[in-house]
C-alpha cells in the first residue's frame, strides 16, 4: 500500500508542475542547400582525422587539444555547470542536520524575594539530536529549476564541442597557409636563381655588344626585386609559426610541416548532406536549444513562487539538565512542525519576475532561429566558394602552364637575337605572379574545403550524443561515459 501511496503522490505532483512543457520551435527548413542536391551522405559524416591525413598535421591537433588553453577553460566550465547542476539539484531532497546545543541560565532575585518552587537560581540545559528539512515540490519548482540546470549543463558540455570544432579546423587552415607560404618562398627563391643567371646572361652580351645598358638595369632590377620579396615571406612565416605554436598550447618557435602537395587530397567531391541534418551536427545549434530548453523551464519556476510553498521540519534528539543523562530514556523528544506560506503582496515582483522569464524565453527562441539561420547561410556561403575556387584553381593551373611555355620561347628569342630583352622581362613577370597565384588558388580551395567541413559540424556530431547522454547519466545520478567533464582528447580525437 505505501508504495501504491508513493507512486500516486509522484503522479500529483507531477501533474500539479506549473509552465510550459518544451516544445522545440518550427526550424527553418529551405528544403535543399543553395547550389548543391540533397542526399542522406555527407562529407560531415568524416571524422576530422579522416579528412585531415596529414600525419604532422594530426600530431599538432591531438596536442592542441591536450595543450590549448580554451579547450582547457571550455572544460573547467563544464565541471562548473556540472556543480551548479548537482546543487540546483539537491533542492529537491530533503536536508538533515545534526544539532546539538547547551544553555546556561541564571534567575534574577534578591533575598527578600524567593525564586519559585521548583526553580533554581542557576540551570543548565543540554540537547542533542537532528533536524530534517524539507520543502515539498506541489508545483514543480524544484523539478524546473534542475531542468534548467540540466539544460545549461548540456550547453555548457555544447560550447566546449564547438571551442574543440574551432580549434582544429583553425588549426588546420593555419596549417595551409603555413604551407602555401612555404610554397611561395620556393618559388620566391627559384625565381631569383632564375633571374640571377638572366642578368648573367645580359651581362655577358653586353660585354659582347649585344645587349644595351637599359636590359642590363632592366634584369638588375628584376634580380632585387624579386629579393625583396623573400624577406617579407620569411617574415609572415615566422608568423604564421608562432600563431600556430600559440593554438598548440606552446611558445613561439619552429612549426615541424611537410608542404602544400602532400595536402592536396583535401579536394573533395562529396554532397553536403540535408539541411535538417545541421540540427543535429552543429553544436552552436544545440547549444543554443539547450538555451532556450532552460529558459523555458525558468518559467515554471518562476510561476511556481506565485503558489504556496509547504515544508516541514522535523526535529527529534535528547535533552536533559544533565549532559550525563542526555542517552538515558525519558530524555528524548520529537517534534514536526509544517509550514504553509503564501504570497499575499509583493508589489507585483513576483509577477514581473514570470514576465521576465517569458521574456527571456522569446528571446531564446528567436536566437535559437538566428543561429540556425546563420547555419544555413554558412554552408551555403562555403558550398559556392568551394565550388569558384576549385574552378580559380582550375583556370589558373591552365595559366600558369600556358606562361611556363611562353618564357621558355621568350628567352630562346632573346639568345637568338629575334627579340628585345623586354619581351622576357614581361614574360617574366607573368610567369612568376601566375606560379604565385596558383599556390594562393591552391591554399583558398583547401580553406574553403575546412570552412564547409566547420560549417556542416563536420565529424561532431557523436560528440554532441556523447555529451548528451553524459548530462542524462549526470541528472540521474551516475557516472556515465559520455565525457561531460571534457579532457579536450577523447571527445576531439575521432577515433
């Protein structure tokens, strides 16, 4: 009968929880990714070690992710919303404490006036026992106030996904700017030996009477201009070093890389999945549920203040005059005293405060739809610029080639005497900006390829459903392995 009893006090007080139940809001849903099919595949689906394959690369990430301090502060944070959690939480248990006290008396008289009988000018009294405190839930309050703590957690657990999300696909694009700008001072380099061995070449026809003065300034200045141009890329590399040592967790100094080509596998030609498919992969999405998820429930809780509040305390212990005879029998005592408060006038505070947290609700809803929003927009954006620059590259491959084969004629025109110096000195110029703008094209396809993998939660998405489940495992009381307390390693690794 007591279980049936406890059972059926469950079921009303559930049933007497005050606010609105989440209903999730009608996302936008544009039916199809502007410039790209629909299909249930999607390159997010890849883990990032699948995608990025570069073994010096993957080392650097999996030492960020140990090292980076935001990954280290998004993890701190969890651990505090997990506390805040466990103590929203612990409303909705009863609270005992262990009292004891001692009194000592003296009564005031004087010898004409006698105390009264039975009274002692001197008293002591001495007790000892516990206390037990509990507010009864009718309206849910407590329920509320842990669901919203839940949900925080959850956002919490969320916002560490996405510092984990930024923090490698930054990396990564760091990493091939690093690698273009290597890219470009081999070619930086390559060009001036070229160059060098031109101004020779004028050098000697001018002592021969071929050439003029003019050619020779002409390929002089080619020489240090192209000189000039080392130096500054030496200087944006040692830059680029330390930025990438600064995500990694460590000082400035050397970057370990391999180059450009052996990161061209980056290409790729894979659909980019359902629009619905973001609810679920991108964790600022979630994140931002989770927020609204809480403020919704802060309206129950809220709402709940405007009721009465039940609780009971319950006291019991011993106490005797003598602190020998505090255990003996007849010396104990007990007592339940329920107390009922209801709000008569507040000034309309507690009312304001339900208002307040309608408030914050709408405005959870609408920055849960924003940000979807701008998911969308994002992956639209990096679908259609994956798809130019591949095309810039493309053309620009034919560019380059085209120029190589016009500087090899050039300079065979100029020895044989058919044309001026100039023809290669344009040509020149032609050929080495073309080699540059090809690396760029090269190092903007590979970064547009990261953008759309961010944008598309790609590879996040078993993280987002470990976590979630991690918080679930929390609110009921165990320890689950869904890594909510976030080491930045096993989440992010991939695996």
């Amino acid at each position: 009968m007591s279980a049936r009893l406890a059972v059926l006090a469950a079921a009303l007080l559930a049933a007497c929880t005050v606010g609105p139940d989440y209903v999730p809001p009608t996302p936008l849903d544009p039916g199809t990714f502007r410039g790209a099919e629909n299909t249930e595949e999607s390159f997010a689906d890849l883990p990032w070690n699948d995608v990025f394959r570069d073994p010096v690369l993957q080392d650097l990430v999996r030492t960020a992710l140990r090292n980076n301090y935001d990954v280290r502060l998004a993890a701190e944070r969890v651990l505090e919303a997990r506390a805040r959690y466990t103590i929203v939480d612990a409303d909705n248990y009863p609270q005992f404490d262990a009292v004891a006290d001692a009194a000592w008396r003296r009564a005031s008289g004087n010898g004409s006036t006698p105390l009264p009988a039975g009274l002692d000018r001197d008293s002591r009294d001495f007790s000892a026992g516990g206390r037990l405190t509990w507010e009864l839930d009718f309206w849910g309050r407590f329920d509320r106030a842990s669901e919203a703590a839940r949900a925080d957690l959850l956002a919490t657990e969320f916002g560490r996904v996405v510092v984990l999300q930024t923090l490698v696909t930054d990396l990564a694009a760091a990493y091939v700017v690093l690698l273009e700008l290597d890219a470009e001072l081999d070619i930086a380099r390559r060009t001036l030996e070229s160059r060098e061995q031109s101004a020779e070449l004028v050098r000697l026809r001018l002592e021969q009477g071929v050439a003029n003065m003019v050619e020779m300034r002409q390929a002089q200045n080619l020489v240090l201009t192209t000189a000039r141009i080392i130096p500054a890329l030496q200087l944006e590399i040692t830059r680029q070093e330390n930025f990438i040592r600064l995500l990694v967790g460590d000082l400035p100094g050397s970057v370990p890389r391999t180059d450009l080509a052996a990161n061209r596998e980056l290409e790729v030609d894979v659909p980019p999945g359902l629009p619905s498919q973001l609810l679920e992969r991108r964790p600022d999405v979630l994140a931002a549920e989770m927020d609204l998820v809480a403020a919704n429930a802060r309206i129950g809780e809220a709402r709940a203040l405007l009721y009465p509040s039940v609780q009971l305390t319950a006291t019991g212990g011993g106490a005797s005059e003598d602190l020998d005879e505090l255990t003996h029998a007849g010396s104990g005592f007990w007592s339940i005293v329920p107390t009922v408060t209801l709000p008569i006038f507040n000034a309309g505070r507690l009312r304001a405060n339900v208002d307040v947290t309608e408030s914050q609700q709408r405005q959870a809803a609408l920055e849960y739809l924003a940000t979807l929003q701008n998911a969308f927009r994002e992956v639209a954006d990096a679908l259609v610029t994956h798809e130019r620059t591949r095309d810039v590259r493309g053309v620009q491959e034919e560019i380059r080639a085209t120029l190589s084969d016009q500087l090899e004629l050039s300079r065979d025109r100029y020895r044989g005497g058919v044309t001026s110096y100039l023809e290669v000195l344009d040509t020149e110029r032609s050929h080495f900006e073309a080699e540059l703008d090809l690396v760029r094209a090269i190092r903007d396809e590979m970064l547009a390829t990261i953008e759309l993998y961010r944008s598309l939660g790609g590879g996040w998405q078993g993280t987002a459903a470990d976590a979630a489940r991690g918080v679930q495992q929390v609110a009921r009381g165990t320890d689950g392995d869904g890594d909510v307390s976030g080491d930045g390693d096993g989440a992010a690794d991939g695996d």
